[in-house]
C-alpha cells in the first residue's frame, strides 16, 4: 500500500476535458519472430498477466479515494484485475503507412483513462506496412515519471526473442487502509498542513526564479538573491533570462492532438558532440530550436528572442532509484537560441544556456515542483487548480513555450513476446501553461527515436517539424567538415 505523493496528485488534479496528463509510446514491431508470425492483443493481455508483478510499479493497482478528498488517494490491488480489459486491438487500412498509424495514436492518445481500474492501457495496431504491427502503451503519469515508465516497460521485454526464466509472483495483495483509517490519517494531515506547508515553502523560496512564469517576473531574481542571504545561504548561480515569447502553439489547448515520429542515427548525434564539445543532448536541443526556428520563419512568427523550454529531469538516485517513492522528476527551464540564424552561434548559445540552468539546478535538486505541490490543504488543491484552468491561462500567461525530453535508453535492441522492438517512439504531454508542442527523445538501439504530439488546432501537422530535424542533423553535421 502506498498513498500518493503531493506531486503525484498534481498529475491528476490539472487533468481537464481538453488535457490528459498520461505519458504513453508507441512500439513498432516485427512480428516475423513470433510464435506464429503475429502479435495478437490476447498475447499482450497474457504477457501482462505472466509479468506484471515485475513492474515496478505493479499494473494491478488502482486508486483507492480518501472521504470527502480530505486527503490524497492510495494505491491497491485491483481484485477484479484482468489485463484482457486494458489491452485492444485495432487495424489499418491500406497501405497502412505512417500518416495512417499516427492519426490512430493520437486518437488514442486524446482518450482519457478510466480512474476506477488500474491507470494504464495497450492498443496492438494492425495492418502497418512492411508487415511490422504497432503497440502503443499508455500509462497514468500519477503513476509513474519517465523513469519508471522505461523501467516497467523492461518489465514485459527481453534481450532475445526467447523469453526470460521469471521469477515466483509470491506477492501479497496490497490493499489502502480501511476508510476509518483514510478518514482519520487524513484529517490528521489536514492539522498538520500548516507546517508541513511553512517547511516547503522555506525550501522553495530561494528558488523562486526557477518556477516557469514565476521566475519571468521583473526583479524575481534578485528576490530569490534576498532570501538566499537571509537564510544565510551562498548565492546560487544565476539563471538565463527566460521570458517565452508568444508563438502559434501558445495558448488555450483544444483536446485534439496531432502525432508525428522519425529517428535520428544516435553515431551521427554523437560525433557532432564530439566536434562541437557538449553533450548529447545539447546536440538534441540544438535540433529542435533549428527545426523550430525555420518552422516559426516559414510562417512569419520567428520571436525576436529565444523560445523557453521545459526539460523534465529525473530526480532519481542509485540504482533502485526509490522505487517506492511516487514521481519523483522535476523541470529546468533553459532558453533555445531560436531567435539566431547561423547555426554555430545557436549551438554556443544552447550550450551555455544549458550549462548555466544545470549549474543552478544541481544546486537546488529542482524541489520546487514538490514544494509548490505540498502548499495548499489537499481538498483545496483539485478546486482550486481546476478553477484557475478554466480562466484559460494559456492567454495571458506563458510558462514555457515547449516541452523537450531526452531519455537514456538501451542501446541494443529488445523483443516483446518474441517480436522485434523496431524503435519506440515516447508520446507525452501538451497543456495550457506548458505550450502545445511536445519533444520527446528516447534512444534506444543505436538510434534517437523521436515522439512529437501537438495540439491539433495549433499545429496541425508535426511531420514537418520531423523533416525539419533532419535537415537541422544536416546543419551540424556541416559545422564539423568545415
């Protein structure tokens, strides 16, 4: 039994009708290796069922509400769990190319999931070309960051197209307390909220500058500055000014959403690093403020100052990573040089902007996203967060512009049910404050494979942006022959 962390809560409380906050990816698989030759939807409901006590966060755990939301819910086994209800299949028309395939993951991808089951579902995609078939896996964030979802989905992997030895599920069902039990711990936590809330507050107030849109704010950092001094703390490291431009993917959100997917040669990535010094992914930076800077001046609404990004970063240590410790990531907000023309130039910017936001951010760990969450009582939290959306804030207050996301992955390739893992494309979050253009980069067996989801109504066609990162590749790779 575990009870939701304030962040975890976060996930559910901002979800609205036009934004779900489940993070999902969709694998493309070559079936030819299976018994049979085909992945079927009754294969994948089997495989959760042999496996699903490996997840690191179990699959079989529902919320379980606290009375009157006085408190945060908790975790517990399903005991009507049956996988076959979490797992569909659906097929293409011919030809059954990627237009088609990326039209169906974002309608799915749109589709909220149903809170009374355990937070999580599979589509098994039939009909691509090439013979290959689609699963596109989507998971509750409330229940899991990026990390975790790597590692649950390893969980259902394997190294070769056999199938591992797997170990006894000799787990117990967990279940939440009695609800006496919830009713009484949570009107305890409700007392005790003012302190706990005065304690985060003193751990986020020297950080004040690193909050999106907080952090925008006229004098913000020589506030955060003040109180570094008054708590008698060594002045943090200053932070690029970020102030987000208005772009055309700023603004109220529609609940529509448009996906495009495309991989980059992970050698290629590497040896502009190599040549241009950094790191992988300041080169993945570099990509997405080329590709958005030509996509911007296509359209004539290039910002004569640099775009703001939001980068999740995990806040995981060690190897188990506290596991049992609910979401635990927060985000770095750093400028991409997209308002400057010549490439070599972009990528010092970048690079710098970079170094400096990671600088202030190893200093503070990024609580800030864990202390905002805890400030308010928890049955004022849902309220007043779904009243302030509908204010559609996206209007008149822009946080960030995008969200970018590079994730490690392995770099070999993996088998789900004897199927060939071709690539796996991360599809994560849009939102009114977070923008409505998503970035997300997995690498995974010697290449980058990139997920881009949108708003629809703002962009309605993110291949472009696609081809556009690999004619920014191009672009590097120019830099290092010259």
């Amino acid at each position: 039994m575990r009870q939701l962390t304030a962040v975890d809560a976060a996930f559910l409380n901002v979800e609205t009708s036009t934004m779900h906050t489940h993070i999902a990816g969709l694998g493309i698989l070559d079936p030819a290796t299976c018994p049979g030759g085909r992945l079927t939807a009754e294969d994948i409901a089997e495989l959760v069922r042999e496996r699903a006590h490996l997840a690191t966060r179990p699959l079989r755990m529902r919320l379980a509400a606290v009375p009157l939301g006085i408190d945060r819910p908790y975790w517990e086994d399903d005991p009507d769990f049956d996988p076959s209800r979490h797992v569909f299949e659906v097929g293409l028309p011919a030809p059954g190319n990627a237009a088609q395939l990326a039209d169906v993951v974002a309608m799915l991808h749109e589709r909220p999931l149903d809170r009374s089951r355990p937070l999580w579902e599979v589509v098994v995609i039939q009909g691509l070309e090439g013979g290959r078939t689609g699963v596109y896996l989507k998971v509750h964030h409330a229940a899991i960051d990026g990390v975790l979802a790597t590692e649950t989905l390893a969980a259902l992997l394997d190294l070769s197209p056999e199938p591992r030895e797997l170990p006894p599920d000799d787990t117990e069902p967990q279940l939440a307390p009695a609800m006496a039990e919830r009713l009484r711990t949570g009107l305890l936590r409700a007392a005790t909220h003012p302190v706990r809330s005065a304690r985060m507050l003193a751990r986020t107030a020297p950080y004040l500058d690193e909050i999106p849109g907080v952090g925008q704010l006229p004098g913000m950092q020589s506030v955060a500055r003040a109180i570094q001094g008054a708590l008698g703390r060594e002045n943090a490291a200053p932070l690029p000014r970020a102030v987000a431009p208005a772009t055309p993917f700023n603004g109220t959100i529609s609940a529509r959403r448009a996906v495009a997917f495309g991989e980059l040669p992970l050698e290629e990535v590497k040896r502009v690093r190599r040549a241009l010094g950094g790191s992988v992914n300041d080169v993945v930076m570099a990509l997405v403020a080329a590709a958005l800077h030509r996509w911007l001046d296509k359209r004539g609404e290039l910002p004569e100052q640099p775009l703001v990004a939001a980068v999740p970063v995990s806040l995981r240590r060690g190897p188990a990573g506290g596991a049992e410790g609910g979401n635990q990531v927060s985000v770095m907000v750093a400028p991409i040089a997209t308002h400057l023309d010549d490439p070599a130039e972009r990528f010092a910017a970048i690079r710098s902007d970079l170094a400096a936001a990671k600088r202030r951010f190893a200093r503070s760990s990024g609580g800030w996203l864990e202390g905002i969450s805890e400030l308010l009582p928890t049955p004022l939290v849902g309220p007043l967060l779904r009243l302030a959306l509908q204010a559609r804030p996206g209007e008149y207050l822009r946080a960030v512009n995008l969200m970018v996301s590079n994730v490690p992955g392995p770099d070999f390739p993996l088998y789900l049910r004897g199927a060939r893992v071709l690539g796996y494309f991360p599809i994560s979050v849009v939102g009114d404050l977070t923008g409505g253009l998503n970035v997300t980069v997995l690498s995974y067996d010697g290449k980058l494979d990139i997920g881009i989801v949108t708003c629809r109504a703002m962009i309605p066609d993110p291949w472009e942006l696609i081809d556009y990162l690999d004619d920014a590749l191009d672009e590097l790779k120019g830099l290092t022959e010259d």
